[in-house]
C-alpha cells in the first residue's frame, strides 16, 4: 500500500475515534483558466487550495475543552498539492489548544493574525487574483503559539500570535517573531488593525472595514509595510464592492494596488458567483495583473466549480 495513502486512512481512524464530535470536512475548488502573460498564452485545470480536514472537540473539565484540526491541501488535477516537494498533500492549519471562558490558545501551524485579519474582505482569496499577488502578509506559519479572546458583548476580540523562526539564525526563538490583531463585528460593520512584526523580514501594519448594505458589501484593506533589512517602506491598498442578485447569484469587483511585491502593481479583478444550493456553486472571473516588469503581467480569464462538504 502507498505509504501516504496509509497515512491518510490511519489518520483518518484516529481522528474519528477521538470524540463523537469530530468532524471531517472539505472543499473541492477547480478552476478552467486561460492565461495570457505577453509572452505565451495556455489553457490549464488548477486546483485552487483543494482540501480535506477533520476537526473536533473533547470535553476536558472546568468548563474547558480540547480542541484540534487537522487540514491538508490536495489536488484532484494532478495529484501535487505541494509542487515545491513533490507531495500529494500540503499542510494547512493544524493544531490542537485549550477553549475556556478565558479564551482559546493553540498551537501548531496556522494563518497569522495579521493574514485572519481581513476576514471575508478579500473576495477572491485563493485564486489567480488572490491580493498575495500585491500585498505582502498572507502567511501561514509553523511553530506556532496562538492565543484569541471571547469575543465581548460590544463586539470586540483580540488574537495575539508567537512565531518561532527559522530563516535569522539571530531570531529563532518563539516569541521573536509576532502577530497581533485587534477585532471588532457588529451586525452591520466589521473592522479590525493588525500588525506583524519581524515575520517573514517585515513589520507590518494593516487597517481593514467591511460594511454590509442589504444586497450590497463593500471592503477596504490598506497596509504599510517595511523591509527589515533595507528599510525601504511601501504601502499598498485593496477596495472591493459585491452585488446579490437574486438569492443565487453575486457579482463582484475588486482592485488592488501597491509597490510592494511588483513595481507600480495593480490588480483588477471582475467575477460572478452563482450558488445552486449551500454547498455548491458555479463561478466566473476575469483578473488584469498589470506592472512595470514586463514579464510579471498578466491577464486570467477562468470559469470554475466549487464544492465544500
């Protein structure tokens, strides 16, 4: 037997003997794309951040209660999910803490507060028009320590992250890197500041909004960040607005501009979502990345499915 097919089932089993409440979870996310980027053109299937999970929970006295997930990308395309080590399947977060009154602390692999920060803002968030493309921050990190508070009455919470790191063999101690935020969501807005400090090379500081009007939504991100070792500074921006029309279908916009990964970066971004039922949905985007390197433009048209289980 494949050894990583092993590995799959003997998770698997374990997991679901843990607690009746354990949950196995997924999303199958594939996109048919048409690129042009000035130089060649190709059609492709891509798998967009596919994956499956299991998550749970167990009761552990003193009104507390263990909690843990296991998640992993795959690819239903063509079986790499982590190209850069060849594997059929790639860590996403993973993790197990303790949930009180008190809050939820968790350890492992997990999305930065800063990179949580934005929540649902960004709306096409992994696909060709992802804003990693412009801004930076959207990282997931190992050896990991997460702490989050209830969430109070008015609506506030607050996430603070200890990163041990690995590439500065000066600041390789956990805590020395950090990520924080600061959140708030009310009924009608949501709003929260997040900074990174020393994490992958940068401090980091990012305000983000988003304000729901009946069949409207609109976002904003905006962000300044710094190199650490030139201490060359750049800001960056991210403005959104989605349209319901009818009780299936969503048009969305988005345009995202900064210095920060591209020169004189700028990316638009136009979809349309289409929901046959909670589970399933039909999509449609067209996304314009444009710069002063030449040969980092591109244009991405893509018609795609989306199942969560």
């Amino acid at each position: 037997m494949n050894l990583k097919i092993f590995y799959c089932l003997t998770v698997l089993v374990a997991s679901l003997s843990l607690s009746a409440e354990t949950t196995f979870y997924g999303k199958l996310w594939i996109t048919a794309e048409y690129e042009n980027n000035n130089v060649t053109s190709e059609s492709n299937l891509v798998s967009n951040a596919s994956r499956i999970g299991f998550k749970g929970d167990l009761e552990a006295g003193n009104k507390l209660s263990v909690i843990y997930q296991l998640e992993y990308e795959v690819d239903p395309v063509d079986g790499t999910a982590d190209e850069s080590k060849g594997r059929s399947l790639k860590q996403r977060n993973s993790f197990m803490g303790l949930k009180g009154s008190y809050g939820t602390l968790f350890l492992g692999t997990h999305d930065t507060a800063f990179k949580k920060s934005v929540s649902k803002i960004d709306l096409f968030n992994d696909l060709a028009s992802d804003i990693k493309n412009i801004l930076h921050g959207e990282n997931r990190m190992n050896d990991f320590v997460g702490f989050t508070t209830p969430t109070s009455e008015r609506g506030l919470s607050a996430t603070l992250n200890a990163i041990r790191g690995t590439e500065d063999l000066n600041n390789n101690k956990l805590g020395d890197h950090l990520s924080y935020s600061l959140n708030y969501r009310g009924e009608n807005f949501y709003a929260a500041i997040a900074l990174d400090s020393d994490v992958k090379g940068y401090d980091s500081t990012r305000y983000s909004i988003r304000i729901p009007r009946d069949i409207y939504n609109f976002g904003v991100i905006y962000q300044q960040s710094k190199k650490i070792s030139t201490n060359k500074s750049d800001n960056g921006f991210v403005i959104n607005a989605s349209r319901k029309i009818g009780t299936k279908g969503e048009l969305k916009i988005q345009l995202a501009e900064s210095d920060m990964k591209l020169p004189e970066g700028r990316q638009s971004t136009y979809g349309y979502d289409y929901k046959l039922n909670k589970q399933f949905k039909i999509f449609f985007f067209y996304t314009d990345l444009s710069t002063t390197n030449f040969a980092k433009e591109k244009e991405v048209a893509a018609i795609g499915f989306e199942l969560k289980f």
